[in-house]
C-alpha cells in the first residue's frame, strides 16, 4: 500500500475513532494530537495539493466543530488528490 493510501485510510480511522467519543474534553487533546500528525503526513504524501497548506494545525483549546471542520477539509482535499492521481495513474 502507498504512503498516500495508508494517509487516506489514517483519515478515515481518525474520522471513526471520534464520531462516538463521550468525553469530548478530555478526547479533543488526543483528537488534536493525532489530527496534526496526519496534516503533516499528508502535505508529504501530497505536496502538490493546494489546499493542504491552507489547512491550519489544531490546538487543544480548540472545539470539536472545529476538529470536524478541519477534519472535513483534510479528508476533502486527500480524496481529491488521491482521485487526481488515479485520473491520470500516478498512484
């Protein structure tokens, strides 16, 4: 499997990891922590995305609608590259 598979289903995991969690305080550190890791991951994978840059870090202060908002643009601009590059049988 390519690292630009593996980041996609990295996303994917973290997706479902969160959706069920109940305590969301305590959770957000790890959720943060582990959405971080996989933003750098995929602006290596995928360095010609432009909007992978766009895509700031969290912070642990930060909510969880905004881990889900930048989830969400994370997951978006990854399906788009990994789609870009099945097109035209890069990956």
């Amino acid at each position: 499997m390519s690292i630009k598979h593996e980041v996609a289903q990295a996303i994917y995991a973290l997706v479902e990891a969160h959706m069920d969690r109940h305590d969301r305080q305590e959770s957000i550190k790890t959720a943060a922590t582990d959405f971080n890791l996989l933003l750098r991951q995929a602006r290596a994978a995928f360095p010609q995305s432009w909007l992978l840059p766009l895509i700031t870090p969290l912070e642990v202060v930060d909510s969880f609608a905004t881990f889900f908002t930048r989830l969400a643009m994370l997951k978006s601009a990854v399906d788009s590259e990994v789609i870009r590059l099945q097109r035209y049988r890069l990956l």
